[in-house]
C-alpha cells in the first residue's frame, strides 16, 4: 500500500474569495457497460437507466489534489460512482472528465467557503471491478484518527423485465464497501458487523462496557463511526 496517500485534512483558506482551476481532462465513457443488450453497443447510456450514478446530483466546488504540491486544482465537480470518474466545469462551462487515476484527494465545499471541507475522498489504491469493467474509485473517508473507517459507494447496474416482457428496465443499485485503514495499511470489512470489525481494532474487547452503555449497533454506520471515534480517542 506504498502508494496510498496519508489520510489528513488541513484546510487554511479562510476567505469565500476563490479561482477556478482545472485539470487536464480525458475522454467520458458516457455511459456503462453492459452485456446483451439487443440492438446497443455494450455501453447503456445513462437516458435508459433509472436513477442516478452520481454521489451527488448537484455541482460542488471541490479541491482536487494530484500526486505531488504542485498539482492542485479548483472548479465544479460531480463524482461518478457507477464508473469511477470525476465530471468538472470548466470556465465556459463545459462538462469534462478528469485523466484517469490523475486526481488522489478530492475536498468537497460547503457552497462557494473554501475554508469549509464536507466531506473526504481518497483514490483508491486499488482498482475494483465496477459494472464489469476494473475501475479507479475513490474511498470516502469517514473520520480523522489512527484507525480511520473508509467506504466504497458503488451503483451498480441492475435490470428486470418490463410488465409484458418485451423491454428489460435498467436502474442503478446503492451498494457499500467498508475499509479499516491504519498507518496506510487497508483492510477490507466482509460486512458491517462487530466481528468483521473488532478484528482490525486491536484490543477492542477491553471496550465491551461502553459498547453496551452506549448501546452499538454494529451492522449502523453511524454507530460503527461512534465506537471508532471512542476507540481512537483512548489510543
């Protein structure tokens, strides 16, 4: 995991006053893959699939960071989660796609501040079969810590015949992948349950108590992210 990223924030703008930047931009899938399909190309564009691929359907001012100081950009972002790429505006508005794997950090903004980061995305370091293709993903970091809890979103395409069974209907499913990450080490969660995560929190049982007071519901993120916190807080 030599190339996983150190996973801080330091946010020291602290002014709405801000210029747009933009990376250098690929080439868009414009849809996804898919096998069977009668009269189509193996790519479904997104005009027949149900719902959103998007992490957000909104544009977001997002800071996007490369592999080095250097590489740094500001603008408009929507993260594709049913592919893996990083849709931007550029300053004549155009929709464009970043180079594939070009962006390690993404800061997502509260607005236009800045200085307000709302949530967290690293590159993940290794690619993922998504919608049979192996992608570049990103892993949204939940917390701040020693031992920091990461998630994959995942949509994932999914189809059904239609009432008559003449058409297939095609809509994407929310799927969640969890990771432990501890001193760029990243360990896999099978589910989201006690087990499957005590394991990676060494010394964890010695927690047992304030589990039950609190009462922690391991197969709930927000409850996983609760004992996580506690756990980094007495490390």
């Amino acid at each position: 995991m030599s190339g996983f990223i150190v996973l801080l924030i330091t946010v020291t703008a602290h002014s709405q006053v801000f210029v747009e930047t933009y990376p250098p931009s690929g080439t868009t899938d414009m849809g996804v893959r898919v096998s069977g399909v009668q009269n189509l190309s193996d790519r479904l564009s997104y005009e027949r699939i149900s719902g959103s691929p998007f992490w957000r359907d909104e544009w977001q001012l997002a800071s996007l960071y490369g592999a080095n100081e250097r590489e740094k950009w500001l603008c408009r972002v929507k993260l594709n989660l049913a592919t893996g790429e990083l849709y931007y505006l550029d300053k004549d508005e155009r929709e464009l796609v970043t180079e594939d794997g070009l962006i390690r950090k993404i800061i997502f903004h509260k607005s236009d501040d800045t200085s307000i980061a709302t949530a967290l995305f690293m590159l993940n370091p290794q690619p993922v079969r998504l919608n049979q293709e192996m992608r570049h993903t990103y892993l949204q970091v939940l917390n701040e810590g020693a031992y920091q809890l990461l998630k994959l979103n995942e949509k994932t395409l999914g189809s059904a015949d239609s009432l008559f069974g003449t058409l297939k209907r095609y809509f994407f499913k929310d799927e969640s992948i969890y990771y432990i990450n501890h001193e760029q080490a990243l360990n896999t969660l099978k589910k989201l349950d006690r087990d499957n995560l005590l394991q990676f929190l060494p010394g964890s049982s010695g927690h047992n108590e304030w589990i039950k007071q609190n009462r922690i519901n391991f197969k709930k993120e927000d409850d996983v992210l609760r004992f996580v916190n506690y756990y980094n807080s007495k490390k």
